[in-house]
C-alpha cells in the first residue's frame, strides 16, 4: 500500500465526503477502481475503433499541445476527418482515456494547488503502477484524476435515463460503495438478474456510466437497522471459526442472503423448469404441511418429490433428480420461493 499526499481542492474533497461518507475512503474507491474501468474503456473503444484507427489518434494527440482539463474534446478534434464522427460517437471518458494515453501531460496544474490543506489517500499497488504509467508520477496521476473524476461522473449521469437512476437508486439503497474491483459490474448483475420494477430503458451501458450510477445510486449515509436474532450454540460457534466474531457473522450474512438469494434463483434455478414443474412443485410443498427449518432446508423438497408417487408419469419422472442437481443453497433457495407463492419479483 502507498500513502499519496495531495493538495486536493475543498470543493472536491465534498464531492467524495457527500457520496462516500468519507473524502478519504471516496478518494481511495475511485483511484483502486481506476484499472478496472481503464481496461474496460480499452476493450469498448477497441469495439468501435480499429487499431490502426486508435493509433493514429494517439500520434496525433502526442504532437498536441498540453492537454488540460481532460474533457474528451482534444480527441474529437484530432481524429482524422474520416472517422471523426466515430470518435464522436464514444462516450466521454473513453476519449478522455485516449488524451491521457496519447497528449502531453503537465508537469504541474496551478489551478489545483489552492486547497486548504493537505489531503492523504493509500492506495493498492496495481492503482499505483497504473498512475505511474500513465502520468510522470503517481501523485500527480492520483491529483489530476481525483479533480477531474466529479466533470465526468456529472457528464456520465446526464447521459443515464432518469427513470434507470431512479430504479438503480431503489434496488441498491441498502449497499456500501466497498469493492471498487466490482465498479460497474454490481449495475450489470442487477440488470442480469431481472426485476418487473426495472425500466425498459437500454439496460447496456459504458462500464464507466454504470459505476457512475453505482456511485450516485449508493451515495449517503446508510441507516442501520440493529437486529440481534437468537441462534443454538453450535451456530453461534460455527460464525465464531469462519469469522471474527459470531456478531460480524451474523451482520455479514444478512447483508449478503438477499443478494445472493435472488441472483441464485435468477442465473441457477428457474431457467431449469417448466411453468407446469414449478406449479407441481408448489402444490406438493403446500401439501405437505412442512415448515421450513434453517437446519432442513434445502433437503425438504426432494424428498418430497421422492416420495409422491403421482410424478411417476414422463413429463415429470425427471423432476426430483433436476432438483437434486440443484446446489445446497440454490434449492433452499427454491423453497422459500415456492413457499411464497412464487412472487414475480425475484
């Protein structure tokens, strides 16, 4: 880990303070998230733009003057007439990535020298190498990203249907900003995984737009609900070996189970049965007058199925050996969602 000290402006150290609830810890997301959302702006403007094509923009914008800010318009203007309007077509900060990668860059930016006071940020070593590779130092890579981040984030959300930000901000009001390698694939995997309250608007978006929204989406204080569920020994001990503490187990496994309940059902579950195996299913889990206990769940369905003997015709012969191929965890899954009656919201 590398500890970088910045002269960073008051004005942007608010930004990441509003949105992550700590300038520190917003600053450090955006620079440890930097290598992802560069390689994967890479592979987009690879998917427009021919190789032969990005090179002679780089050679043109290294003859260039200094470019500053970064605003995507130095690449616009250099690009060759002949593909200009393919340039133009990029999202923001994808030709913004080809002025960092191709024009000169300043030595020193004045305009960002009048902060207050000094501002610390650690960050991880693929981060730094990154900023060393693309700047003539880290902490300057680290201060012009940092300064620049908010224009392009803005511009990025402009460029998001209102209704998808007001979906995303719902769906993703109870998560922490805390894994910037995920930085706009926690947008895709929500996406991925369907809901009836999600707008029909384009769902396919630049990997920076979708950690923009993940960011505006997350932004805030998050209100803490405290819950101190009872649980036997043998659990409260089994929390205590995989964990810190049986607390941090407990906190740590709430958080998850909704997520991982719902992308289970979505990409492993229900693509595997028919509309008629599922109300078969339905009906027998109802009849069985069974409960679901935290200890037998996920073993209470198959057996069910083994034992009713009405599946012994072709359509459903294959039934319990479908749901036995299930994971442990994909058919409790399948459990409480029957037992809720199949709601459409997943």
């Amino acid at each position: 880990m590398t500890n970088l000290t910045l002269k960073i402006t008051q004005q942007t150290q608010d930004f990441y303070r509003d949105r992550f609830g700590s300038a520190r810890r917003g600053a450090a997301y955006v620079l440890e998230a930097l290598p992802h959302l560069v390689e994967e702006t890479r592979r987009e403007i690879e998917s427009v733009l021919s190789p032969q094509m990005t090179k002679e923009i780089l050679a043109r914008l290294q003859k260039s003057e200094v470019i500053f800010p970064f605003t995507g318009e130095m690449a616009a203007e250099m690009a060759p007439s002949g593909y200009r309007e393919l340039v133009e077509s990029l999202p923001q900060f994808s030709r913004v990535l080809l002025e960092i990668l191709g024009g000169p860059v300043a030595e020193r930016i004045p305009s960002y020298q009048d902060a207050r006071k000094a501002f610390g940020v650690v960050i991880g070593k693929n981060a730094q190498c990154l900023l060393e590779a693309l700047f003539p130092s880290a902490n300057l890579g680290a201060l012009y990203i940092l300064e620049e981040f908010p224009g392009w984030y803005r511009q990025a959300l402009r460029g998001c249907p209102r209704a998808l930000q007001n979906w995303l901000k719902k769906a993703l009001s109870h998560m922490r900003l805390e894994s910037p390698l995920l930085a706009g694939h926690i947008y895709m995997r929500y996406c991925a995984i369907g809901s009836s309250s999600r707008p029909t608007a384009e769902c396919v978006l630049p990997v920076f737009s979708a950690a923009s929204l993940e960011i505006s989406a997350m932004s805030g204080e998050k209100k803490v609900i405290m819950a101190s569920p009872k649980c036997v020994p043998a659990v409260y001990h089994g929390l205590q070996e995989i964990f810190e503490t049986a607390t941090a187990g407990a906190a740590f496994a709430m958080g998850s189970f909704t997520r991982l309940y719902r992308c289970t059902l979505a990409e492993e579950v229900l693509p595997r049965f028919t509309a008629s195996e599922l109300d078969v299913m339905e009906r027998l889990l109802s009849a069985s007058g069974c409960e679901l206990s935290p200890f037998t769940c996920g073993d209470l369905l198959p057996r069910i199925l083994r034992l009713n003997l009405d599946l012994d015709i072709e359509p459903l012969r294959d039934l319990p050996s479908k749901v036995e191929a299930l994971s442990p965890f994909g058919r409790m899954a399948l459990e409480l969602w029957l037992q809720k009656g199949r709601p459409a919201h997943v």
